[in-house]
C-alpha cells in the first residue's frame, strides 16, 4: 500500500524553491509566546499563478516526549489571478508565507508542511530549545 509519508519530499530550501522554510528563535522562553513564519521560495522564488502556485503551508510542534505532534496552524492560499477574464486576469494574489504566534513549555520539533498544486507535497522540520 502507498505511503502518504513517503510521499513528502525535501531537500536544502536554499536550493529547492518548494520547502517550507521555517524562521523562529533557536529557543524560546518557558510558556511565553513566540513567531513562528513559513514562507515558499525565500531563496528561489516559487511562481504564483493560476496555473501554478502554492495552496496551503502547515506547521505542526512534536514536544520532546510526546507521542504525537499537534497541529499549530494551516494557511490556505486561495487567490491566484484568476477571474471571469481568465487565468491571471484579476491582479489579486495571496502570498504564500504565513506567521504563527505559539507557545510552549517543552522542546521539541517545529514540522512543516506545503503543497505545490504542480508539485506535490513538500515538508522541513527544525529544532526549538525552551529555557
Ligand atoms: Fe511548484
């Protein structure tokens, strides 16, 4: 049976435009709330047009310890030029980074997800101290 998992793919986001990068402190006080941002394309910017862009990034925090991750947030992107004109008629497009406010009082993971509607499925993952 195919695997959802192994259906991800990564690589060094300075090189591949599709990889979640992930910006937040490398630690974080205990319990005190912090950003964290995703964003597509820092480095080799990712096409937003109707034809093809990116849909929606997702970040998830695996605590040390803890059997599961929890889900922080989901940014859907949902505009992309198109209109009654056509594709890439309208001007309007949703940027594809978003920032999430968390707290924690465990280190752990921060895991990121994204997809490209061309592309496919596309994840990054960082460490997070707490002090
Ligand atoms: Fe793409």
């Amino acid at each position: 049976m195919e695997n959802l998992g192994e259906l991800f793919q990564t690589a060094d986001w300075k090189a591949e435009k599709h990889v979640p990068v992930i910006e937040a402190a490398e630690t974080v006080g205990k319990g005190e709330m912090f950003n964290v941002t995703l964003s597509i394309g820092k480095e080799v910017a990712h096409p937003n047009t109707t034809v093809h862009h990116i849909r929606w990034v997702g970040l998830y925090f695996h605590a040390a310890g803890e059997k599961f991750p929890v889900e922080i947030g989901t940014a859907q992107f949902t505009a992309h030029g198109e209109s009654a004109e056509g594709a890439d008629k309208s001007t309007i497009y949703t940027h594809h980074g978003a920032t999430f406010t968390m707290k924690t009082d465990k280190p752990g993971t921060l895991l990121a997800s994204s997809y490209c509607n061309i592309h496919g499925l596309w994840r990054n993952a960082k460490s997070l101290n707490v002090k």
